[in-house]
C-alpha cells in the first residue's frame, strides 16, 4: 500500500467561538475575563491509593506524589494532579508531554491494579478572572467559593452540568468534558454580562 | 395636588417631581413616592372593582398587604400584571392600569349583579352551574373571562434574569428597627452577614414613626447611623428591595431582588437583571419580618378611602401624603394612636372611635392638647357612602361581650382608618414546617425567640409578639446575645442605646368584627364576607382549611395577610372554639409573587438545557442537519437538500447507506473503558451474554438487563485485551450505565479487580456505512489490512485514519459493509471532512438518526427504549442467542427470567408486521388487536413500536408486540393482526422482524 500524507489538524472543544480572534490584554474594563486555555493533555488514572506500591509506583513516574487527601490536587512542574475520588485521578499536562506521561505512567504501574487512560480528547479547561470572577460562579455553582481555598479541587454544579473547579493564580480553572463546552461557556458569557466580560489574551494572564 | 404636606421625615423629594400614568391619565408625583402614595396624593381613591360583585375598591394597605391596589405596570413586552400599587415604585413616565372593573373603573358590570349579592354566597358557582354537566365547559368560558385580574404580557421577555448563590454564616431577614440591629450585632461580632428587606429603603416601620426617639435621637437619625456602621463593615451585604419568599429545609432561603423596574426606562441597562433570585445558604437566620395591621370588621368596611391606620401612619410619615381632610380612627389598642397625633399635629382633623372604655392617661392629654376627639366604648357598625366613604356610623359596645347595647352618632369623614392589631408575619417561620402559637394576651399568632434555635432560626421584633419597639429592640438584644454565644462570639454595643420615649400601651381588646347588618368583607381580594364564612360553617365545613378552600379565604396574591387571622377568629367565633382550637391554614411558599422570569434565571433560550455537540457539529450545520436532541445532545436527525421534505431525504439517505456509502456521527454513544484482571468475569455478570471466549481483536453485542430481567441497556463490547475491554452504551443510557457498573462493582463485587471510566468525549465517531465504505476508508488508511478476510465482521483494528491515530471498528447498525472510525475528538472535524473528501467520488451521503432507525429496522435491530420500556426481557425481544444461561456465575436478571411470568411462553413478544397496503405506514403507539371490530371491550393484544417507509424494500416496515407473536408468527390462518389508530383498525400480517438479508450475506462481504 502506498504511504499517504495528511496534515491532520486539531480543534479544541471551544474552537467554533473563535475566541483568540476576539481577546484583549487583560485590564480593569471587564468585571470578568476569560478564555479557553486549548488542547491540553488529560490523564485519567484509577488505581487504590491504600496500595503502598501503587501510590509509591505513580510518584516515581509522575515526579510528585498523587494527592490523597478528599478534593485535594497537586500541582507538579510539568501540570496538576486532581483528586477526583478515592481511587480516581485527572493529571493535566501539555498535549505534548503526555503520551510521555502516560507511557511512564503505565510502565511503573505494571503489576499494579490500575487504569492509565489517555482522555485528552474529551476534556478541555477555561480560566476566568477578574475582580467579578467569584461573584460569575456564584451565578453558576452551588458551591461556596469561600471554602475553595488554594490547593482544593471540587466537582460541583455549573448550571445544568457539572465542572471540576479550582483556584488557579488570581483566578479560577474550570475543567469539563467536550460535549458540554458550548453550554458552559454560552452560561458563563451569560452570567457575567452585567459585570462586563472580556476574552483574556492568554499571554497577559 | 391637595393631599400633600410637607414635613421633615417626609422621603419623598418633592425637588424631583414626577409624572405618570394610571388609566389613561397623567398625574404629578415625586421621586420617592409609590405609586399608591402618589395616586392617594391625588386624591385618586377608587383603583379598582371587586372580584366577585365589582363593588369599587381603593388602597387600604401600604406594602405587602393590600389586597385591592391591583394593577398593570407598563405596556409591551415589558409589561406586568397585578403588581401591587403600593409597592410599585414611581419613576418618570410610568405607565399603569387598572386590572378590574369593566367597562370602567366608575361603572362595573358585576355591580349590578353585586346588587343582589345575597344571592351570590359561598359556593355559587360550584351550585350554580352544576347542571347540566355537558355545559360546564361553557360555562368556565364565561366565568373564566369575568374573573381575573391583568393580563399576561403576549411579546417575548425582552429583560433578563439570573440566579445567585450566597452562603453566609447569618442571614438577617427584615431591615426594621430590630434586623437592623440584629445585623450590626453580628455584623461586629465578624459573623459574614447577609441582609434582606424587600423596601426601597431600610428602616422598617420606623420610616413610618419619624418622631419616636430611640437612644435620645429621632428614629431616622438612629437607623441612619446603624445603616452606615453596616456598609462601613466589610464581612456584611445590605440587599434592598429584595424579598426573601421561601425558607426550605437546612435554611435555604430564596429571595427576589428588583433590579430595575423602579428606573426610568432609559437609565435601565440591557446587561443588567431585571430581577435576580438570591439563593441563600445560611448556618443561621435571623427573623425581623415584622407585622402587619389587620383591619377590624364592620358594615360596608370595603367602601375606597377605607384603610389601616398603619398605612395612614405611613403615607403621612413617608410620603408626606394626608389621605383626607376629616379622619375617623377606629382601633382597638394603642398603636393607631401616634398617627392620630402626627396627623392632628399636622392640623387635619381627626376622631378616635376606641372600642375599649378607658384610655391611657398619658394618650388622653395629647389628645386633649391636640382636640382630637374620642369616642370610647364605641364601635362602627357600618361605613356610609356609596363610591366612598362618607361617614361612619357609631354605635355603643357592651364594655365585654361583643355586642351593639345602643345606636351612637353619625360622623361625617372622608377617611377612615381602622386597627384591629397587628399580625406577625410568620410565613417563613412556617414553610418548613414551624407553626406559629395564638397569644391571648398580645391577640396574634406569634413565634417565639429561640424555639428553632436548633434549626439555626431566631426571631426578633414584632414577628415574636412583642409590639413596643423598645421592648422589641431590649429582646432583640438578648436573643443576638444568645446567638452569638452559641458560635464562642462576643457581643460588642458601644454606642447603642435602645430607649425609646413610647408611651406604655393599654391592652387591646379582643374584638375582630363588630355586629351589623350590612355587608362586612374579611378578605376583599377574593370578596369573602362574614355571611360567607358563617354560610361555611352552617353548611358543616369543620376544618378551617376546608373553610378556606370553600370561601376562597385568605387566596389571591396578598395571601390573606389582611384576612387571614380576622377570617379564622371570625370561624372560631361561629364554630364555638377558641382561635388556637381552630388554628391556621398552612403557610406555603411564595411569600409574595415570583415572576417566571426569575425562577427560569439563566434556565432560558440557548442556557435552557445543556446542549451537548459533537466535535463534528460544524460540518452538520453546513450540511443544513435538522436535529433532534438524544441524552443532551444534539444528534443531526437527517440532512434534507434544497425542496426535501424529511421522507425525500430519509429515503434517499437510505438508499446511499444500502446501494453506495454513507456517513453517520455516531460519537453520542456511551463509551466506557474498563480494566483490570477480572474484567472478563465483571462483564460475564453485567451481561446477559457470555464474554470469557471473546478473544483480543473481536467485537461483540451485549444485552444489559435489570435485577427484573428486564432489558436496559444494549451495546457492543471489544476486547482490547485480556484485561481490557471497551463498552459501548446506548446515547441516553451513557450516564446511567457507568453508574450501574460502578454500583455492582463497589456494593456488590468489590473483589473483582476492575476500573472504569467513561471515555465518551475523548472519541468521536464516524461510521462509514455501504457497499463504498471499504473503497473510502482505503483511500485515507494505509496502516490496517481492509480485506475481508483480514478484517472480518464483528473485529477492530488499531491504525491511522487520515494520519489520526484511530480505532476501527467493523461493526454495523445498518446491516451494510461498515466502519465504525474512533479518533481523539480533538481530530474529530479534520477526520470527518477527510472522510466526506474521500468519499466525494461515491457521492457519500451524510445521515441522521432517522435513516439510521430506519436502516436498523429493515434489519429488525431494537432500540433500547423504543422496542424496550423496562418490561421486556431478552426472550420477548426472540433474542435468546444473547443470553448466556450456562455461564458458570450468574448474571444480573437470569434469577427474574425464571419468574413464572417471564417464563411463561405467551407473553407480548416482539414480532415484525406487514400491511396488506406496502404505501400505508402505520402509526408507531398503535394498538394491535385481533379484529377490525373495534366495539369495546376489545382485547389489546400489544402496540406497533416502530413503523417505518423502507425505500429499499419498496414498502412500509413495522414491528411491535403481540401476544404470543413469536408462535402465531408461523401460524397461518392465525398471523393475522389489526392496528387501531386515528379511528381506523389497518390489517397487517404477522412476520419476522428481519425484513432485508436475514442470512446476513450483505455486511460479510
């Protein structure tokens, strides 16, 4: 069989807003700013933190020690770790890093009930800051943002779906699966229009 | 404007003048005014005509309360029904109506029937219009149209509308005197505090009392200085105009903040909420909802200029508002006193009528110094006037018993207020169950301090029965002490005095109603009078719900805050019990009103509902999709091409799955990846079907059941490897099942080593379907072997599709030659448009779900859902072949199939079915029966669960269930059904439900 060439090209889950078409350095004009921080590595991982050689296996590949503690996440040179649930972890990274990662990943957990799968396709992150940010979510979550201290992630409500939040610099992540992206963001853009909404440029954040 | 006076406390700014509409006519008011202020300013006393007898009607009350000031706010799609006049704030340019009285405002029709009232009791029209039963539709129509108040707006909702969640650790609600207070208390203990009042402007009823001093300043200086020291405090948040209307279980408090609609029209900005619903968590709540005046009972009580002294007291105080010039006060205690006063003082002339025989002392010489004229012992039996009041008439009490020893004088008037005392608002103590308890010594129904203190709820002011505002403030002192205490907090009251210069009050008497023989109303919304509660109770109604519901006591939008307790006292009096023997009727969330507006937020237009869109969603737009939503998402439903109706382009979908190749966005299904050593084992009991052979490389379908045996899931399954699998779900199941995994795998098997997760949005999916797909899929992937023999039916390879890592999947839902492509949805879009670039020279063909059902029925495949309703087992669907009885474990559901009832051989079974006419599809939800005779009792012997055209076959294809159909299938003679549908019985035969390559020669090739 011949050897065909393609140029195959990637669109994140927020691609059809254009957003970096419209973004602006990050000022005092809009309450709140955001953007959609596009196609980053996403690592679903199961294992049983109570096994010593798992939890001891993963640090070894990941170079930091999975959070244990409930709704906690470690942030690592090269990404975070989310606490998902007991056994149950997101590792967001670059795209590029993470067939790295995961490879690593499932080498040292060889022999070790796990899962190591590679979701990077169905996930995407936006962060939103500004000095309305929190009064945006209040909009959008249950969740009482003044118990969101630094290093916690929740799983909460986003109107009708859910998002995995955290506090992020100044600001806040919200991570989500691909399919609700357009809803999450078309609430979120509603939410924050009486504070004034800007789309961040990536690089002023 | 003759009824306006200007004085100090006065918070209208008569520098802001104002002018406004109401029925057709301008008016002046002020900024600061209210709507009913302003028009009462105007001398404007009749805003409406009564319910049921049309009788006019004007403002009694000054918030919350009124039951009469009904009226329509603006025009368009901004307009608003049956808001409360005295609650509408006055901007410039307001437009409003009235929403009674027709023809006009001066002549109602219903008045003329209100003449002969005494013909029109309790229950009229349930005794009425019984008869003849065929007419009651007619009869609602007209009734229906006689009734009610405004008009919905018809234009869509040009405003806006949110939802925001707070979580404080103290919610005050009310900012009288003692919320105010409640809050700074808190407010300096460092507690996060969150205060709601839904007025314009805090301070309660103290706006209401200018001169009372507090702590030796004038009440308005003393709230003031509170108010300040509030906004000064960082760690609490002032809401105003925002009305807390629900208190659920665990304190969730709801509340409606107005945001705009006291603007002018022009300075109301697009970005900004019309109304915001505030849903408050708090570990704490601190009740000052006040109270309010009811009125007493007497003659002709509903004629316009008629009102509570309290709402006298508050259009003098606030609004600078004298609502006439000759004042009559009828009370039965000392709070429509000060009033009295303030309004003597301001040289309008006013007569107390007290029905008790003493008065205090301290009272007595104001009244004297100011020549205010009493008249104790003294009642009014009846109001005179015919459009308003004109005059009172006297009449002398026994000094105890409630009735009328002698006729006393006739009084001119052209206002007349009257107390009766006031009612606590204890409506949000109740909604989550809290009853209120009657308090004979203070006449109301009242809630205690610290009773919930164990739910985190307090209560302070009025609200507990405590009616002087000193002692009110002492208690709200030591219940916040309380509080405040319980959380380790300090109480801090530098610089707060809480004297008062109030004199002691008297006590009141306990009257409600006094004796008459002309109509006396008790609740003017719904024109419930005395005669009608007495009718109630004549007539046996015990409960004083049912008398409620009988009379229309206490319905309507002011909820019977006048009525309620004056209605219940008036029942208890007629049933011969005490007022807490017969109780109240149930407190029951909204407070006041809510807009549907508010309650939806941000739950409208394209936030309604989550839309969830596959990688592939542009393409579908470009190919000008219709879509149906499946689960959430939004699945193309078919593709028609310029002039196609949905059959024209189903049909020529269809036939370029069968005859060329065709593409389907197959992404929505579930997909869940699972792992770990015994996972063969964990789908061995998950499944009907048996999975320890599947060797790695191969596909296979599976039958998920329910512990009933029932079917609720179906789907094909890989085996990766030994130790890893992949499901596939159906679209709407996705969710349910990964829960149901991980629900038999933590309760029940926890010892099977197995992880799951879903991996349902990092694969998009396209299935390439036909006799081309082969030919398209070969021009994009070089690295898998596409021959038959290589990859065969029912295997999955590993390779790149358009230079995309992808997963190939030869399955079929089609029953064609087919590939199912997997790709990371990142590369989803570039691989689809690589497909349909591929597949341009075999004009391939984008589908939707419409032409896949269709497709999957020629080839009698179920759909979970649609074949199936949770009552059918594997054996109903004839799919025995997908249950594995002999697997050594069992699996969910294999106990319930050996039920006698799902073992039984002659359950509805699925069956396909044939008209005799191949043009007539018949209707899917159709009865099966036996005979065209459809004269009942017909036995129904099943329904038509899909029905389609099938362009392929040349003929319309059906299936559905049939009792015992499996075996009548093969019967000739007795294979005969009939569809009974839209009045017509269609005969059909029944068939097996594989109408196209039932030897399955067209997939393996």
């Amino acid at each position: 069989m011949s050897k065909l060439t393609f140029s195959p090209v990637m669109q994140s889950p927020l691609h059809h807003f254009n957003l970096n078409a419209n973004q602006q350095p990050i000022d005092t004009s809009k309450g709140v700013w955001a953007n959609e921080i596009t196609l980053l590595g996403y690592i679903s991982l199961r294992g049983n933190a109570q096994n010593v050689l798992f939890t001891k296996a993963a640090k070894k590949a990941l170079g930091v020690a999975l959070p244990i503690l409930p709704c906690s996440l470690i942030s690592a040179s090269w990404g975070y770790i989310y606490w998902l649930s007991p056994d149950e972890w997101l590792i967001v990274c670059a795209r590029e890093l993470h067939a790295e990662l995961q490879q690593k990943l499932e080498a040292a957990l060889v022999g070790n009930h796990n899962q190591v799968i590679d979701n990077s396709g169905g996930f995407t992150t936006v962060f939103l800051q500004g000095k309305n940010a929190s009064d945006v979510l209040h909009h959008c979550t249950v969740y009482d943002l003044n118990a969101l201290t630094t290093g916690k992630v929740v799983g909460t409500t986003f109107g009708k779906t859910s998002v995995f939040l955290h506090q992020h610099g100044n600001g806040y992540n919200l991570i989500f699966r691909r399919s609700f992206a357009d809803y999450i963001w078309r609430y979120l853009e509603r939410s924050a229009l009486p504070y004034g909404f800007g789309i961040a440029n990536l690089g002023s954040s | 404007m003759s009824n306006r006076v200007t004085h100090k406390h006065s918070r209208v700014d008569f520098s802001k003048p104002l002018s406004f509409t109401f029925d057709g006519k301008i008016y002046q008011g002020f900024a600061g005014d209210t709507l009913a202020s302003a028009l009462l300013a105007n001398g404007v006393k009749t805003i409406a005509r009564s319910f049921k007898y049309g009788r006019p009607r004007g403002i009694v009350g000054a918030w919350a309360e009124e039951p009469n000031a009904l009226v329509q706010i603006d025009v368009g799609a901004r307009t608003t029904p049956d808001l409360k006049a005295t609650q509408v704030e006055l901007y410039d340019g307001l437009v409003a109506a009235r929403t009674s009285g027709w023809p006009s405002l001066a002549f109602d029709l219903k008045s003329v029937g209100g003449k002969f009232s005494r013909f029109m009791p309790a229950g009229f029209y349930y005794k009425t219009f019984k008869w003849p039963s065929k007419f009651w539709p007619l009869y609602e129509d007209i009734i229906r149209r006689a009734a009610g108040y405004g008009k919905s707006p018809i234009e869509p909702d040009t405003e806006t509308y949110d939802h925001k969640h707070h979580h404080v650790e103290l919610l005050v609600v009310g900012g009288g005197a003692c919320g105010l207070l409640a809050a700074l208390l808190a407010g300096r203990s460092g507690l996060s505090v969150l205060l709601v009042d839904d007025q314009s402007e805090l301070g309660g009823y103290l706006l209401s009392m200018p001169n009372m001093t507090i702590g030796g300043l004038d009440a308005a200086t003393w709230s003031a200085k509170i108010i300040a020291e509030l906004r000064s405090l960082p760690n609490v948040t002032l809401l105003e105009r925002t009305t807390a209307f629900a208190l659920h279980d665990m304190n969730m408090i709801q509340a409606v903040e107005l945001m705009q609609d006291h603007l002018l029209h022009q300075a109301r900005k697009s970005e900004q909420r019309r109304e915001r619903l505030h849903r408050i968590r708090a570990a704490k709540v601190v009740l000052a909802t006040g109270a309010f005046e009811r009125p007493l009972v007497f003659g002709n009580n509903d004629l316009p200029g008629i009102i509570t002294a309290s709402a006298l007291a508050t259009y003098f105080s606030r609004y600078g508002v004298v609502c006439g010039n000759n004042i009559v006060v009828l009370t039965s205690n000392d709070l429509a006193y000060q009033s009295a006063v303030d309004l003597a003082e301001a040289g309008i002339k006013v007569t107390i009528v007290d029905v008790r025989e003493s008065i205090n002392l301290a009272w007595a010489a104001r009244f004297k110094a100011l020549g205010i004229m009493t008249y104790m012992g003294y009642g009014i039996s009846e109001a005179i006037g015919s459009s308003e009041v004109k005059g009172v008439q006297l009449v002398k009490l026994n000094a105890k018993a409630n009735v009328v020893i002698e006729s006393g004088p006739l009084i001119a008037c052209d206002v007349l207020a009257s107390s009766g005392g006031l009612s606590p608002t204890v409506h949000l103590f109740c909604h989550d169950g809290g009853r209120p308890q009657w308090d004979e010594s203070k006449l109301a129904f009242v809630v205690s301090a610290n009773a919930r203190a164990n739910a985190g709820i307090y209560c302070v002011g009025a609200i507990t029965g405590v009616f002087s505002l000193c002692e009110g403030l002492e208690k709200t002192f030591a219940t916040m002490f309380e509080l405040l205490k319980s959380l380790g907090k300090k109480i801090d009251d530098s610089e707060l005095s809480l004297e008062t210069d109030e004199i002691t009050a008297s006590p009141a008497r306990a009257i409600y109603r006094i004796p008459t023989t002309a109509k006396a109303f008790v609740d003017f919304q719904n024109d419930v009078a005395v005669t009608d509660i007495e009718l109630a109770v004549r007539e046996n109604y015990r409960s004083i719900e049912h008398i409620k519901r009988y009379t229309a006591l206490g319905f309507g939008t002011d909820q019977g805050k006048l009525s309620n307790v004056n209605g219940f006292a008036i029942a208890a009096e007629m049933l011969g019990k005490t007022i807490p023997e017969v109780g109240t009727t149930t407190y029951r969330p909204a407070y006041t009103p809510v807009s549907f507006g508010a309650l939806a937020g941000a739950h409208v237009g394209d936030t309604f509902e989550p839309r969830r869109y596959t990688a592939m969603q542009a393409s579908h737009t470009q190919f000008q999709a219709e879509f149906e939503t499946v689960g959430q998402w939004m699945r193309p439903w078919y593709f028609p091409k310029a002039g196609e109706d949905m059959h024209a382009a189903v049909n020529r979908e269809c036939l370029a799955a069968r005859n060329g190749v065709a593409i389907l966005d197959a992404s929505t299904l579930g997909k869940i990846d699972i792992r770990g050593k015994d996972v063969r084992e964990f789908l061995n009991r998950i499944y009907a079907n048996a999975w320890s052979q599947l060797a790695p490389g191969k596909c296979r379908y599976g039958l998920m059941l329910n512990e009933a045996g029932m079917v609720m899931d179906d789907g094909v399954t890989a085996c990766i490897s030994d130790t890893h699998f992949l499901m596939t779900t159906t679209t709407g199941g996705a969710a349910g099942v990964m829960s149901w995994l991980e629900k038999w795998h933590q309760t029940e098997w926890p010892e099977l080593e197995v992880y799951m997760t879903s991996v349902t949005d990092n694969w998009t999916t396209a299935a390439l379907v036909g006799p081309k797909s082969r030919e398209v899929l070969a021009k994009l992937c070089s690295d898998i072997d596409l021959d038959k023999e290589a990859f065969k039916f029912m295997d999955w390879r590993d390779g790149t599709v358009a230079g995309v890592p992808a997963r190939v999947f030869r399955i079929s839902f089609s029953g064609e030659l087919a590939y199912e492509i997997n790709v990371d949805a990142s590369y989803g879009h570039y691989v689809w448009e690589e497909l349909m670039k591929a597949g341009a020279e075999f004009d391939i063909t984008p589908y939707g779900t419409e032409t896949m059902h269709v497709l999957r029925a020629e080839k009698g495949f179920i759909i979970v859902g649609q074949e199936t309703d949770g009552s059918v087992t594997p054996f109903d669907l004839d799919m025995a072949w997908a249950v594995g009885m002999k697997k050594p474990y069992s699996f969910i559901g294999k106990r319930s199939l050996a039920r006698s009832d799902t073992a039984r051989t002659d359950r509805k079974q699925l069956v396909g079915l044939l008209t005799e006419d191949p043009n007539f599809v018949l209707k899917e939800g159709a009865q099966l029966i036996n005979s065209e005779n459809t004269t009942p009792p017909v036995p129904m012997l099943g329904h038509v669960t899909s029905s389609y055209y099938s362009a392929f076959l040349g003929r319309s294809i059906a299936m559905g269930f049939v009792i015992d159909g499996i075996k009548r299938r093969s019967e000739e003679g007795n294979n005969i059904v009939y569809a009974w549908a839209d009045g017509k019985a269609v005969k059909a035969k029944i068939v097996s439900s594989v109408f196209v390559d039932a030897e399955g020669a067209r997939h393996n090739v």
